[in-house]
C-alpha cells in the first residue's frame, strides 16, 4: 500500500500521505466508539430524564447541564492529565480519549432524544395509558418509534461533531490524524509545509463529514421535524 | 488522593494569570463573535439574496467550516497562511481571524435558516408594492426573524466560546495557556484543570447574562419574556 502511494506521488508525497490516511483510521475508531458509546449511556440518561421519577429528572438535568457547559479540551485535559495525577495511575490515551468522548456525546445526544420524546404529542402517552400500556410498554410501542424519526436527522448530524472533537485528543498523546499532521506539518520536509499539511487534513476530516452531513440533511427533508431551527454546533 | 486547590489560591502569581486568561479568552471570543457576525450576515445574505455565483461559493464556504474541525482552521490560519503570505502577526490577531473565520459559518447557517422562516407571501408582497430589494430585506425581512434568531446565536455563541481553549496551542495566553503553564509549575493537574472548568462555566454565564441585558434592551417591544 505504501509503495504505491509512493510509486505514484513521489517520495516525500506519497509517505505524507500514506501516513495521513493510516493515522485516520483512528480518528475513525475513537469516533465511532464515542458515538456507540455515548449512544449507550445517552439512552440511559434520556430514559431517566422521561421517567415519572422527581430525582432521575433532576440528576439527568444536571449531568447535561453539567456536561454541555463543561469544555470538551477541559474534559480530555481531566480524564488524560488530571485524574491520572489525582489517584497516581496510569491512564492510556486511548482511554482517556474514550471517556470524555463518550461523556461529551452522551450529554449531547441524550438532549436531542429528550427534545425527540418530548416533541411526540402528550395525547400519545394519554392514549397509550387509557388502553391500558405502563411506562415501558407505551415508551417501546408507541413514544420510541415516533421520536425516533425526530431524532434521527440530528443523531447523524452530532456524529460530525463527534468526529470534528476527536481532533482534540492528539492534545493528551492519541495518535490520530491530527497528531500525525501536525508531525509533518513541524518537520521541515518539503511538500509537508503548514500550508500545505493542514488543508490536506481538512479535506480528509471534510470526507469523514460531509457525507454525515448530506445525509443528516436528506433525513430532515424526508422526515424530519420541519422546525427550521439550527442546532448550535461546535469544535 | 488529596486535593490542594490551596496551592493554586494561595499564589498571587497563579491568581493573576488566571484574570489575565478569563480577560484575554473573553477578549478574543468577543472579537471574533462580532467580526464573524458581520461576515456571517454577508454570507447569508448572499444566499437569501441569490446573488450570482457568490451564493454558491458562500454555501460552499459554510459547508467546508462546519465540517472540519477549528483546530485544524487555528493551525493553518496561523502557521500556513503567514508563511505562505509572508506577513507577521501577535499570535492573538492569528487567533481572532481563525474565530472570526469558524464562527461566521456557524452564525450563517443560523442566519439563513431564520431568514427562511419569515412567510414567502410577505417577500411577495413587497415585491408587489415595488419595494426594492434591499428596502425588502432590511425592512421586512430582517426585523421578522431577528428576535426569533437572537436565542439561537446566544446559545451558539457559547457553545463557540467554549471551544476557544484550543487558541492556547497557537500561544495565545488565554485561559487554557494560563492553566497549562500552572499545571506545568504546581503538577495539581486535576484541581487546576477543575479550577479552568468553573472558569469557563461562569464566563460562559456572564456572557448569557450579557445577552440576556442585551435581548431586554434590543426587543423591548417583544414584552416580557
């Protein structure tokens, strides 16, 4: 693989290159383990926050709150420097990486779920409960599968979030894409100047993202709430 | 375990450069939200204008800022571009034109999507009684959608400002540079790390505040809200 990209693109061209697009498979793998992951406890936060419970909607409020004012480079500083410093362990960047990832999604997604199970009209969940469907029941048969066509647009528009954060973890040693450009882009090789490194990288994070974007957008015209209203969007 | 948030306090040194950091981070936010806003207006008002050609490429622009990360627009506006362009400048201004860049796309969208809402038979209508284009826009259909989009771009604007911490990379001596340079003196990585957090928190409160005195003043006539 890397003979060809260097029989095609020269010498110093075609490594640059080559080891741009290896090092991206793991801005690929962290992303997709934060949105997996982030999904996961998304679901748990979102499940609370709609329960009939005083104390989980006030605990589920607090962690989003919490989360979505905390800066996301705060959290990767935290979990890769800070605790690591506290307890006197030994945190790998991977793991690191995956924790406030994972935090930082699941405070994001599980606010677009609520707004999605919230957005299902209450005479739903009234006509659900007159025939007789408890909590679970109305939730898995009759909320879920409506909130889910609200939420699907900006589930996958959050994911080009998700992946536009993972830039960040190159800041606590996560070899990524970024770490590696940014390698390049100091060493004074030529044909990997700054101005040529880092539109490089933008164009390969716009690949990873711009298809998630299009498909967010052709969700939201298919079936999406018609609201008009952009989600602030970040990183 | 023990946490010594006494070490960083206690330092008049640290104290100070943690002010220098929330003022200097604030700072360069608040320059780079109003340039990105007057270049955010142009860009959506391009596209709701339909202006030849230049719709297309500003569609473009926006797209291309909204799906890669800022940090990766920071490192080329502040070591690509110079280098390329042979101009030298403090690291700050580096940063307020790569905010300034990242955030007009984000304002844009903003923009134009609130644009949209305002009903097509109003723009029909003044069309109708001959007004001419910029009469329609600036007095029909921006003062439709101004007050609806205000709360968007509030809570844009600090969804932004909490991702400025990567300006410390460039050697800006913002907020995150001065809590770095702490880290790097006391090793009270967690407690500084906590202490930056609030910080950035009750900025970001601050500014809502700010906005909120702001939106009071701006649409009175909107009433209590």
């Amino acid at each position: 693989m890397k003979d060809l990209f260097i029989a095609l693109l020269g010498k110093p061209d075609g490594i640059i290159l080559f080891q741009l697009l290896e090092a991206t498979q793991y801005t690929i793998y962290l992303s997709l383990i934060a949105f997996l992951g982030g999904g996961l406890l998304a679901a748990l936060i979102t499940l609370v926050r709609i329960a009939p419970n005083t104390w989980g909607k006030r605990i589920s409020v607090s962690y989003i709150w919490l989360f979505q004012s905390t800066p996301l480079l705060m959290m990767l500083f935290l979990a890769g420097l800070g605790v690591p410093r506290l307890f006197d362990i030994d945190v790998n960047p991977w793991t690191a990486a995956i924790i406030s990832l994972v935090i930082y999604a699941s405070a994001y997604l599980s606010d677009v779920w609520r707004g999605a199970v919230e957005s299902v009209p209450v005479g739903q969940w009234e006509g659900a409960r007159a025939i007789g469907l408890g909590f679970l029941k109305t939730l898995r048969l009759v909320i879920l599968p409506q909130a889910f066509r609200i939420a699907l647009a900006p589930t996958v528009g959050f994911m080009v979030q998700i992946i536009k954060g993972t830039s960040l973890a190159y800041i606590i040693g996560f070899h990524d894409l970024m770490a590696i450009g940014k390698r390049w882009a100091n060493a004074p090789v030529e044909g990997s100047e700054p101005f040529i490194i880092f539109p490089l990288m933008a164009l390969i994070y716009f690949a990873l993202c711009y298809p998630l974007t299009l498909y967010s957008r052709h969700l939201e015209r298919s079936f999406g709430a018609n609201t008009n209203k952009v989600a602030p969007a970040a990183v | 375990m023990e946490l010594r948030f006494f070490e960083i306090y206690r330092n008049p040194e640290y104290l100070w450069l943690l002010a220098e950091g929330v003022t200097l981070s604030a700072l360069v936010t608040l320059a780079g939200a109003i340039l990105g806003f007057a270049m955010a207006a142009c860009l959506a008002v391009t596209r709701y204008e339909r202006i030849p050609v230049l719709h297309w490429i500003a569609a473009a622009y926006v797209d291309f800022i909204r799906n890669t990360p800022l940090i990766v627009q920071l490192f080329f506006v502040a070591f690509g571009l110079p280098q390329l362009l042979g101009y030298v400048w403090p690291f700050w201004a580096h940063a307020v034109l790569a905010l300034t860049l990242n955030f007009s796309a984000y304002f844009a969208e903003i923009l134009r999507a609130g644009f949209q809402t305002v009903d097509a038979g109003q723009h029909d209508a003044a069309r109708a009684l001959g007004l001419p284009r910029f009469v329609r826009f600036f007095k029909i259909v921006l003062p439709q959608s101004i007050a609806q989009m205000f709360a968007s771009l509030n809570s844009q604007f600090i969804f932004l400002f909490l991702t400025t911490g990567v300006i410390s990379e460039i050697g800006v001596r913002d907020l995150t540079f001065a809590g770095l340079y702490i880290d790097s003196r006391t090793f009270r990585s967690f407690e500084v790390f906590i202490t930056l957090t609030v910080l950035y928190i009750l900025v970001s409160l601050a500014f809502k505040g700010l906005m909120r005195l702001v939106e009071k003043r701006a649409f009175r006539w909107k009433g209590a809200r």
